[in-house]
C-alpha cells in the first residue's frame, strides 16, 4: 500500500531520517528548464526537511514548502534558520486548501515541484489537475520522483512505472521527460488541457464469463484502471 499514515512520517523525521539528496543533476535540469521569472512564486510539495525549496529561494523564487508532517517542518526551520525567500507551511495536499498567497503577492505560482514524493499520493491524477490549475501562465509543474525500473523491489513503493508516469502527463499539453541519475524529471506546462479517450478496438475475448464493477467515493470520483494493452477501465475479474 502506497499510503504511509501521517504519523510514519512523523517518527521517520523524529528519528533523523531524510531521503536522497538533492543532486545536481537535478538542479542543472531546474536552472536550464525552470529559472525564476521576475517576482517567480513556487509551491514546493512534500517539502520535507526543505532542501530542494531552499535550492529554489537561492535561485530566485518566493517558496511555500508543504509538508504534512509537523516533524518534517520542525527540521526544515531548524536546518534553514536565515533562510528569508522559504515559508514552511504545514498542510496535507490531498485534504486541505492550498496557501493563500501573502497579503502583497498576487495569486499562482509559477513553478510547482513534487520531488520523491509522487509516489505516495493516493489520488494523484486529482492532486496533480488541481496543483496545475494554479500555475501562472507559462509556469510549470517538476515531478521528479525514482522509477521502478532503477529501484530495488522492495522498495517499489517509493517508485513509478512506466503507465504511472504517462499517466502523470495527462492533461498538459506540453510534457519533458530528463533522467538525473536514475530519477526521471517531468516538466509539464500547459495544464488544463483535455483528456483524450482512444479507441483500440474490442480486444478478443479472454474468458468465458467476466465481472467488473463501478467503484466511486464521497467526492463522486469513479475508479479507473489501465490495462496492459494501454485502455482505461474498471476494475474487473475474469
């Protein structure tokens, strides 16, 4: 199961763990791909202990880092203490309303990061539309997260696969994809966009007798999956 509970995280951080460090791969492909406009904002989700949003307030930006967990933040000031351009900011990205911007800003951002943390979102094609209708114009959003393919098995859930990451780009009209060491980057812009349903055909029949079923939740959202052969459907047995 994907989801870690609120307070695994907390003791994670409590305990002094953190993750892969921010590499400079990774910040080359940000300062090629992404540099800071003029008065730039960005929202750093599952900031943690807030290196990469300190990378970004050095490069130019105005940061609000999100973390769920309280421990996460708690270190991030300790380990940033003069750090001016950063606002840490304790919220859960899939529950509560995204920050306000401050009092003399205006709305938007033109940058949205997720770095290692993707993986962990339970509705992430929800999450991922409503962090995109908040970008500026030409802004962008940078998931940077591991892939399956470069991670041991038993830590596949801290990863994505090749259909989860195409599945990331759905409904941006421009979409980068660049390796940092194993990580892959996606520079998605254009967010907004449609969702394009493809016809492939009635696929032959694999059994005799099949069984699926409508899934829905208190947000009126229906359950969806892609099948090897590429199709959405719903979640069936055969």
């Amino acid at each position: 199961m994907r989801h870690v509970r609120k307070s695994t995280w907390q003791e994670h951080y409590d305990m002094g763990q953190g993750f892969r460090p921010l590499g400079d791969a990774e910040l080359a492909l940000l300062a090629e791909h992404v540099p800071a406009p003029e008065g730039g904002r960005a929202l750093d989700v599952g900031s943690g202990t807030g290196e990469l949003a300190v990378a970004l307030a050095r490069m130019g930006y105005r940061v609000d880092a999100v973390d769920f967990a309280e421990g996460a933040l708690v270190r991030a000031r300790a380990e940033h203490p003069e750090e001016q351009g950063v606002r840490w900011l304790c919220l859960d990205i899939e529950q509560d309303p995204l920050p306000s911007p401050p009092e003399e800003d205006e709305g938007g951002y033109d940058l949205v990061t997720l770095r290692l943390s993707a993986a962990f979102i339970r509705a992430r094609s929800r999450v991922l539309r409503a962090l995109g209708a908040q970008l500026r114009k030409d802004g962008a959003l940078v998931v940077i997260t591991p892939v399956v393919e470069h991670t041991p098995h038993e830590r596949r859930h801290i990863a994505l696969d090749e259909d989860e990451l195409s599945q990331i780009t759905d409904g941006f009209e421009e979409a980068m994809r660049f390796d940092a060491q194993g990580l892959a980057v996606l520079v998605l812009r254009g967010a907004g966009g449609s969702f394009t349903a493809v016809e492939k055909g009635r696929p032959d029949p694999q059994a005799v007798v099949g069984a699926a079923a409508v899934v829905t939740n208190a947000s009126g959202e229906v359950l969806l999956g892609r099948s090897a052969r590429g199709m959405w459907e719903l979640p069936g047995v055969h």
